[in-house]
C-alpha cells in the first residue's frame, strides 16, 4: 500500500468507478502527477484532457499506446526541467532580478511583505500562501512556480510541488521512507513537509551551500 504523503510519479485512471466519477476527485483535491485516462467510453475524451490528462486511452489498451503515453510523461518533466534550469542561469548571470517585496490583497487593503521575513510558502487547495513568524499567513496571487523564481535560491528552496521554504524555518529534519527527509518547520504546518525523491540530492546540496 502507497503512503498517503507519497507523491505517485504517474495516475492511471478509469472513468467509471464503484462509487462514482473519477472527474469527482478533480474537484474535490488537486491532482498534481500526470494522468493517464484508461477507459472504455470515447466520450469523455475532451472533458479528460480539460482537467490535463496526458493522454485518454481506449479499452483494450495496446502496448505501444501506453509506451507512448509514458513517454509523454518523460518529455514533459525533461521540460520542465530544462526550462527551470535555464531560468536559474539567466537569473544568476544577473539577467533577472530577484523581487524584495511580494504585494498581498487582504480584501480592500494591499499590504507589502518582504520576502525577507517569510518563512516558507504552501499551497492548498489551489491557492498559494506565505507564512511569517509568529504564524500569520497571507494568501497569495502567485502559483508556487511562480514564487520560486521570485526568491532568493540561496536562502529559500522548493522542496516539493507544495512547499518552498526557508533555511532558518527549518527546526528539525527526520529520516523519512526511500531516503527523503521530513521537516518540521517554525511556525508548524498542518501539512506534511517532506522533501521529494527527485528534489533529495539538490536538497542536501543547498543545505551545506555546495554547487547545484
């Protein structure tokens, strides 16, 4: 059985289930791995692809066209990683500035946070937040991908697709299952902070301060 807190790196998944619609669950949390639709209902293909499906396959499903769908997956992470790794060598030749200050709407009032003073970012429910000493939390405009390229890489760093936090948050780190790294952080969090498998050995790079 696959811990709750594990991150799958692939959801394959049918349209019809026992106790309802698999598009229910879109709804109700949010699914961050790709997903792979297998089923026998060609009609929901559209609707499949509306919630980012890699690929919708048909019943019976053929080899080749689940090698393909899997390869998809592949591409899309090389990507995404050669994107991010490009964004971080313009930002370090000094071609993108790094922001100071995050601008948050409190329902008529703008307040200005320095970034600074923010612990760690979280996401939840599709909304972004930061949290500053003492616990206060501001709701955020900006994804998380889009505040990890704000800060600042040598104090703050993206430890999974939810959290990005700060050197000086982290109070404790406890050995965690395939040899991630849980954190406890200050002020605490509800949600889990486990540093991903993939994000592992950049992790332990930043924490002494070595090369990425």
């Amino acid at each position: 059985m696959v811990p709750a807190t594990s991150s799958p790196d692939v959801v394959l998944m049918d349209i019809h289930l026992a106790d309802g619609s698999s598009f229910d669950i879109f709804e109700k949390t949010e699914v961050t791995a790709p997903v792979i639709f297998a089923t026998a209902y060609d009609e929901y293909a559209l609707k499949a692809f509306k919630v980012n499906a890699i690929d919708y396959l048909l019943k019976p499903i053929k080899q080749a066209e689940l090698d393909m769908a899997l390869q998809k997956i592949s591409k899309e992470s090389k990507k995404e990683a050669e994107g991010d790794d490009l964004i971080q060598k313009l930002a370090d030749a000094g071609f993108i500035r790094k922001a100071k200050r995050i601008l948050v709407k409190m329902g008529q009032a703008i307040k200005l946070i320095d970034l600074d003073n923010v612990s760690y970012f979280y996401s939840k429910d599709k909304i972004s937040f930061a949290v500053l000493p003492g616990n206060k939390r501001y709701p955020l405009d900006q994804s998380l991908d889009q505040i990890e390229h704000m800060v600042d890489p040598v104090h703050f760093f993206r430890i999974n697709r939810q959290f990005i936090v700060k050197m000086e948050a982290i109070d404790e780190m406890i050995a965690y299952s395939k040899s991630r790294v849980k954190l406890k952080l200050n002020p605490p969090t509800e949600e889990d902070a486990i540093v991903s498998k993939e994000r592992s050995p950049e992790f332990k790079k930043w924490l002494i301060g070595g090369d990425s």
